[in-house]
C-alpha cells in the first residue's frame, strides 16, 4: 500500500457519469488490466469467472451506478 492518505471532500476524477455504453470499455482493455496484474507478479486470469470478476470491477471503479427511476 502506498503512504497516500485520502481526504473526505478532496478532488477527485473518478467515477464518471454512466452515460449509456463507453466504446473504450472494451475486452481490449480488460486483457491490457489481467496483462499489467500479471506483470506486478500476481496470477493469469485463466477462469472466464475471473475475467467477468475483473470487468465488473474495473466498471464499479471507472462509473457511477445508474440511477433507478422507480
């Protein structure tokens, strides 16, 4: 972990709005995310179970929820 403290209020990029379907949200980038885990020494992500683990937090990180309208 990094020394980095994160304060309540602070500026920050991420997440974005969810805005309908992104086209850089792709498997393209889900493989180059496994590719850079794999490179820090941590396991290929041979499962299709962690590939859609790994998709669906990368798009919990990038956007915000959408809205329900109930």
């Amino acid at each position: 972990m990094s020394d980095t403290v994160f304060r309540s209020g602070a500026e920050h990029s991420y997440p974005l709005p969810h805005a309908g379907p992104d086209a850089r949200f792709t498997e393209s980038l889900v493989t180059s995310v496994a590719a850079v885990l794999v490179g820090y020494g941590y396991p290929r992500l041979d499962a299709s179970a962690d590939r859609a683990a790994l998709e669906s937090a990368l798009a919990a990180f990038l956007y915000n929820p959408m809205e329900s309208h109930a």
